[in-house]
C-alpha cells in the first residue's frame, strides 16, 4: 500500500523506518493507508469533511499519537482537518509531518488545519516537519495551520521544522492561554530558490500567569521571500515573548512584523527580531579552522536552524 | 619556519597600522608584547590571512603564503585564537571542537582538550556558543580549539584575558605541555610576565613597529624595571 517514494518520505518527516508504536494514522496520497488506536488514544475518521479526530482520554501518560502525510501523486490537491481532543492531566508526543513528492508537472498541494483542544494541566509536544522533493514542475505547496485552545495550568510545545523543498507555504497559528497555561513555540525554517513562505502567529492570553515564548529561526537564500508576522495580544497579568531569527543571503528578501497589544497593565509583551547576513567573523573564525567558505556557511546554517 | 618581509598595513585614508616588520621566527616558543593599539593583533590576523598585508611577503617553511587564503593557510598548520572569540548561535561547543579537530582526531579527543583549559567537558559539549557562554569560559574553548587543531603554528592573542587568577597557573602548564609534548610552535601576544616569562623570544611591538627584539633574558629585565609601564596586569 505505501510504495518506496512514499517510504521515504515518511523517514523524511517522521523519522519511520516501519511503523511506529502507540497510536497512528498514516495517510497516502488523499487516502487512509494505516491506523492504529490504543486503549487511551482514539482515532475516527470525520464524517461531514475530510480528516480525522484524535481523542486522548484523560490521565493519559508517556503515549504518542503520528500523523504523518504524504503525497507522492503529482497535481494532488487536499484539504485536511485533524482535531485533537486532549483531556485533562495527559502528558502525550504527537508527531505530524507532511512530505510532497513531485514528479510532475501538475502542483501538489495540501492545506492542513490542526486544531488542539488540549485539557486542564496536560502536557503537549507536538513535532512537524515539512519536506518536499522530486524534480517536477508543478509545485509543492503546503499551508498548515494550527488553531490551540489550552485549558487552565496546560502546556504545549511545539517544534516545528520545514527546511528546503516546498514552494509555497502559508503558516498560520492561532493559540489561546487561560489561566496558568504555557505555550512554546520553536518554528526553523529554510527558503530557497523562488520559493515563498509566509508565518503568521497569533497568541491570545487571556488568563493570569498565562505564557507564550514563541521563536522563529530562519535563512532565506536565492531569489526566496519570507514574511513573517507575530501578533500577541495580553488580556490578563501575563507575559508573552516572540523572536524572529533570519539570516538573509543571495537576493532573499525578508519582512517581520511584530505586534503587541496589552490590555492588561500587567501584561509584559516582548518582541524581538533581527534580520542579517551571516556575520563576516562567524566565516573567518571557521576558516581558520580549515573549513572552506562554502563549508562554514553550510555549518552556520545548519546549527542555527537546529 | 615563519618569515615575516617588509610587512606594512595601511587602512584607508593612508593610516599606517604596521611599518616594515621584518621577523624570523625560528624559536618554538615566541611572545610578543608591547601596549595596547600597537598593532600585535593585527600583525597575527595578517599570519593567518584574515587581513591582506598592503606590502611585503609572509613566507612558511619556505613557501610565500602571503596570496593565500584564511582556509589555505589553515591548512598549511596556522592556527589562530582570537583576543575575542566569536559567538554562534545554534553551533555547540562539541560542533566547534570537531571541526578544528578534523576527521582524524574526532570529537571525543577534542573535547579532551576542554578539561586541558580547565573545563568539565561534559557540562560544556552540549552548550551554545552563544552568549550564554561567560567572556572566560569562551576564551577557554577558544583555546581548546587551537589545542585540538594540533598544527605547527599556534598563535594566541592574549589569552589570559579573563582567565581568573586561580587558573591563570593551569593555563601556564597548558603552553608549557605544549612546547614539551608537541612538535608545534607557539606564538603568544601577552602582558603578563608568567607568560613572557616561559617563552624562548620575546619581541615588543609599539607604533606599528618592532621595538625591541631578543631572547627572554635580553628582553625581560628591561620590560620589568623600564618606566614605560607595557606590562599591564589584565587579570581580573
Ligand atoms: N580598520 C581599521 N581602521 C582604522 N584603524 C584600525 C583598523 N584596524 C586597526 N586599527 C588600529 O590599529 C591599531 C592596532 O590595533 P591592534 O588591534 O592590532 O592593536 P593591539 O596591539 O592588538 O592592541 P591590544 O593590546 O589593545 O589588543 C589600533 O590603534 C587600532 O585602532
Ligand atoms: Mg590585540
């Protein structure tokens, strides 16, 4: 059912030789290929739209849910909507991941709308990597978006990766904090050749003590265009932070804009961003190691964006 | 094996930093002193290619290196620790050593050298070199770099800055091991007497020029007891 191209791309984004334990629902060019439920984590196909609900019973610990997708049909076109519903006290892994391989001259495309209705005082990681190969001319194109409710005293972390290959992206997140609740949020991400990508985050804090530490790491390289907006606002005594992290090279072209509202005195809203070529005394310094400029550049890349 | 000729280095608008320094460096171990703004560091930074000198030729065991480049020369076996070491986001301590150490030695060997500069390696292998790290704990990994790259040449631009009081005697056994267990030469920009103190040759730089020049026993006795006061204490 999942031919080698497909395999690989499932290593690519979720780092699966076979496939993996716990509960999972891997999906293959528009089509469920393989699920598996446990005694604590439900999966059920949605009925009025394409996706799936992921249902995690309360108190659930140390389980891991994947989610990964990928396209190996050029031209392919899907729009896919996965609830996560997590009960309270849960400590779970979810990893998703999407990978488009494009062959053709017909662009792939898959729109992906998570939505995380996490529980009082759970624990959420949640991983996704985006990939696209294959020599094609059609496109690879992926817009995820991930809409988070967390309850009172829960967390969530996400990591979220997407290094080379896709064409066209729009990243949106949206979150919103009640009281106590945490949300971290570690987005790399690399643009090349023509290629555009747009992040969008929206965080809401509304209760007392809520926190968001949202950073985003990127390289723009060749003829790319980054966008990239923050948008916090603090409805409650809280504290929100966002970094925006790009190196610029080639004839990149990169834009952030940052946006705070505090309707809380006590709301303490901090963005940062910096936008810059890789600094001249990072080259030299690994030059003098031996390494060729070429080399140095690869490895200043490589770890800023891990 | 080093051999400066006639180096000058003129920045723009005709200032003159460096004037016709002319230097054989035969003794494993050299230092060169002389006050701040005398131009020592960019004398080191013209060894090791990151400046082009404006005139004059650079010669290594016979080859002119002076159109090669900061990789090239590397290569050959120069080395160089910056005064201020350079912070990199995302790259670890365990990334840096590897890469100065190269295939061959690995990183495991070369995280050896951080317990050399006084550093726990397992606390330190994992962190940023960003700048979480203090002044001193980068000024001993960037130590620790040259010890692991291993080559004929080290040059270190003052390296007991920063270094506390409580170390500066381990790092002084660091470059005399050195001279006793490797085959390489060391070249040290410092203002400190202990340093001064162990190395075969000392030259002073000031104005862009060498002032004096001359084996430890020449050179020190003057250095202490002149008024020009060249030896600052940087320790803190
Ligand atoms: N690009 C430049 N433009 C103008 N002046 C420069 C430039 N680079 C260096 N200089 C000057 O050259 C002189 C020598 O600098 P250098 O860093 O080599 O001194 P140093 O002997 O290493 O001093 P220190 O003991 O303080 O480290 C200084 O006066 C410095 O200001
Ligand atoms: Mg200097």
């Amino acid at each position: 059912m999942i031919d080698q191209i497909q395999k690989d791309m499932l290593k690519a984004v979720a780092d699966l030789d076979s496939l993996p334990v716990g509960a999972y629902n891997i999906r293959a060019d528009g089509q469920s290929a393989a699920r598996n439920t446990t005694a604590n984590i439900d999966i059920v196909t949605k009925t009025d739209k394409p996706g799936i609900d992921i249902i995690i019973r309360p108190g659930t610990k140390k389980e891991s849910v994947h989610i990964p997708v990928v396209i190996s049909q050029s031209g392919l076109k899907e729009c896919v909507y996965n609830d996560f519903f997590v009960g309270e006290d849960c400590d779970v892994v979810i990893i998703a991941g999407c990978g488009i391989h494009n062959c053709g001259a017909g662009d792939s495309q898959h729109d992906g709308i998570h939505s995380f209705f996490v529980g009082k005082n759970s624990k959420v990681r949640y991983i996704e990597k985006h990939y696209g190969d294959g020599d094609g001319a059609g496109k690879r194109v992926m817009n995820p978006e991930s809409v988070v409710e967390l309850a009172e005293g829960a967390e969530m972390q996400m990591e979220t990766t997407q290094i080379g290959g896709v064409d066209d992206t729009l990243r949106k997140t949206t979150a919103r904090l009640a009281a106590g609740a945490k949300l971290i949020i570690r987005e790399a991400l690399l643009t090349e050749g023509d290629q555009r990508a747009d992040t969008d985050f929206t965080v809401t804090l509304d209760g007392e003590g809520a926190s968001a530490d949202v950073v985003s790491r990127t390289v723009a390289k060749g003829r790319s265009t980054q966008h990239y907006t923050s948008r916090v606002i603090g409805n409650a005594p809280c504290t929100g932070h966002t970094e925006c992290d790009s190196i610029i090279m080639d004839q990149a072209k990169v834009t952030a804009v940052p946006e705070l509202t505090a309707n809380d005195l006590d709301a303490s809203l901090i963005h940062e961003a910096a936008i810059g070529k890789i600094a001249g005394e990072q080259l030299v310094k690994l030059m003098t190691l031996g390494l060729t400029e070429q080399e140095a550049e690869e490895q200043i890349i490589s770890g800023f964006l891990r | 094996m080093l051999k400066l000729e006639h180096i000058g280095y003129e920045v723009e608008g005709n200032k003159e930093i460096l004037h016709d320094i002319n230097l054989e460096l035969n003794d494993r171990f050299v230092a060169i002193t002389g006050p701040n703004g005398g131009g020592k560091s960019t004398l080191a930074k013209i060894i090791a290619g990151i400046l082009t000198p404006t005139e004059g030729r650079i010669w290594l065991d016979g080859e002119d290196i002076t159109h090669l480049n900061i990789t090239e020369r590397a290569r050959r076996g120069i080395s160089y620790a910056f005064q201020q070491p350079v912070r990199f986001k995302g790259l670890r301590v365990r990334d840096l050593l590897g890469l100065a150490a190269g295939k061959t030695t690995g990183v495991t060997a070369a995280c050896d050298m951080l317990s050399e500069v006084g550093l726990c390696a397992r606390d330190y292998v994992d962190r940023e070199l960003n700048d979480s790290l203090s002044g001193g704990e980068m000024k001993r990994i960037e130590i620790a770099m040259v010890l692991a790259r291993g080559t004929k040449l080290s040059i270190f631009d003052e390296p007991e800055a920063g270094i506390d009081l409580w170390s500066f005697q381990n790092l002084i056994r660091v470059f005399e091991k050195m001279y006793e267990q490797t085959k390489g030469s060391i070249l040290i920009i410092s203002h400190q007497e202990r340093i001064l103190n162990i190395a075969d040759r000392i030259i002073m730089i000031a104005d862009g020029q060498v002032e004096r020049m001359g084996t430890r026993d020449e050179i020190l006795p003057a250095l202490l007891s002149s008024t020009c006061k060249v030896l600052t204490d940087k320790m803190e």
